[in-house]
C-alpha cells in the first residue's frame, strides 16, 4: 500500500524514485522518512510492509526492519538498501545488489567506550555470544586494545545464563553483544542484579538498557540513521555502486549515573566521554 510520496519539492520524474517500505506507520518512522526526504537530490515513496506492483516500482528499495529483510530476495530494482538490520539477519539475504545500514553498534566502538571510562588503564572484558561474527569481530579489534584481557565464550541457550554469569563474575565489564537471543526483556533483570551484586557493570547494547540498568552504550540517533542512508544513496547515484554495509559513523554516547554511582563509579559527562573516544580513535 503506497502511504505518501515526500521529496524536497513536487515528484520530480527526472530524479532517482526510492521507495521506503515500512513495517508499520507510527511517528517515529515518519519523522525518519522526512529527515531521510529532507533536501534529498531524489523522490521517496513510502510503503508499508510490501512491494508496490513491479510496473510502479522505483529505481532504488528502501526496507526498515529486519522483518523485512526477505523482500530483499526477489526484486527488479536496481539497488537494495536494508536499514536497521541486524548484522546476523542481514547475511542471510544479502545479495549483489543489496546493502546495508546496521542497526545497533559494532564491537569495536563499545569498546572504545569501555577505554573512555577507564581512562585506557587495563581492564578485563567479558564478552559471552552465540554467532561467530562477534568472536571474528573481538579478534579484529584486539590489537587495537593492548589494555584489556578479554574472557569470551560462546554459548547456546541452554547454557547462556550461567556463563553470562561466570563473564561477570571473572571480569570489570560485561560488554553485551546486540543478539536478542541472550540480551533481551526477559533476561536483563537477572543480568543486571548479577551486576550490581559482582560490581561489573553492563555496557550496551542499546539505550534501552541503559534505562534499563546498564552503566552506559554508545547509541546511533534517528538522524545519524537518516544521514547514513542519504549518504549511501547519494552515493549510489553518483557512482552506480553501493557502499559496503556498515553502521552509522555518528553515534552519542547514553550513560546512566544512577546506577554507575551505585557502583561506585564516578564518570565523566557524556559528551567528554564521546570527545575522548573520537579523540582516541583519531591519534
């Protein structure tokens, strides 16, 4: 079902047509597809949960939510976008003509995070997942952290809450990959009493676990979503070629002072904590 047709003036037949299929209409994916729309060099049309009909289709797709990650799979469009698509679900659809905006964070830059709060002294991480994407992506990034003894392990689900457990107990941090399968509603309020009473704060992997309880996360904005999403199809126009998937390069850091405090944590502000790590990451 087309919802509405948004560009930065009347539909302009001579530009690149997008369309943006949604997996609901709400005010937040609404204020999304305007940033997205706003001043772009090309027309958006909105949609919401399928396809429109081939003969109306647009020049590039545009879908929102891993839910729809399977109109990926079959298409006439000249291009594929995925936003806010978990890096895992994303693989699985993947083709040529597609790319992606992850949702979420990498591994690497909440552990830059974890080096602005202890001041790039030594630490040790505990990292528990279940694909092995986040071992390869801890691998990469070690020697980028000379200061920290990482504890990893992989799991199942029938395993997962007493390792997770063992990570807290054995380390400083527990750094929470984005898998819903362990880090989710039902499970956080253990993770986080195990926390509190071991005195190794979570961190990530979103901003609703900082709210939640977790000391701290670096978090992507719906503007830095939007931005990243122009950017790549800019791109795409200039150069007929897609960039490679890849999280927003803007990020805020989202801290919780409460419960650091109740730690015994005594943490610099948010944006010093963000002007650290860029200030690291650009040495």
């Amino acid at each position: 079902m087309l919802l509405s047709t948004f560009s930065n003036a009347t539909a302009d037949d001579s530009k690149v047509t997008v369309d943006i299929v949604l997996p609901t209409k709400n005010s937040a994916l609404t204020t999304l597809v305007k940033k997205i729309s706003n001043k772009a060099e090309f027309n958006v049309r909105e949609y919401e949960n399928s396809l429109p009909e081939p003969s109306q289709r647009g020049d590039i797709l545009v879908v929102v939510s891993d839910h729809l990650l399977p109109l990926l799979d079959n298409n006439n469009y000249r291009a594929s976008i995925a936003l806010y698509a978990d890096v895992i679900a994303y693989r699985k659809h993947h083709n040529a003509k597609s790319s992606a905006i992850f949702s979420g964070q990498p591994l690497r830059r909440q552990l830059e995070l974890i080096n602005a709060l202890v001041k790039g002294s030594a630490a040790r991480i505990g990292v528990v997942f279940m694909d092995n994407y986040y071992q390869e992506e801890l691998e990469k990034s070690k020697s980028n952290f000379q200061n920290f003894d990482f504890i990893t392990a992989k799991v199942d689900l029938h395993n997962a809450q007493r390792q997770i457990n063992k990570a807290i107990q054995d380390s400083h941090f527990l750094l929470a990959t984005p898998e819903r399968e362990l880090y989710n509603a039902q499970s956080i309020r253990g993770i986080l009493l195990a926390s509190l009473r071991h005195r190794s704060p979570l961190i990530g992997p979103s901003e609703s676990f900082v709210t939640a309880g977790a000391v701290a996360s670096v978090v992507s904005q719906t503007e830095h979503y939007a931005t990243a999403l122009r950017d790549m199809i800019h791109t795409y126009i200039g150069t007929d070629t897609l960039s490679a998937p890849h999280y927003p390069q803007e990020f805020d850091v989202k801290v919780n002072y409460n419960v650091a405090e109740s730690l015994g944590l005594n943490l610099p502000g948010e944006e010093a904590l963000k002007k650290f790590m860029l200030r690291e990451k650009n040495d």
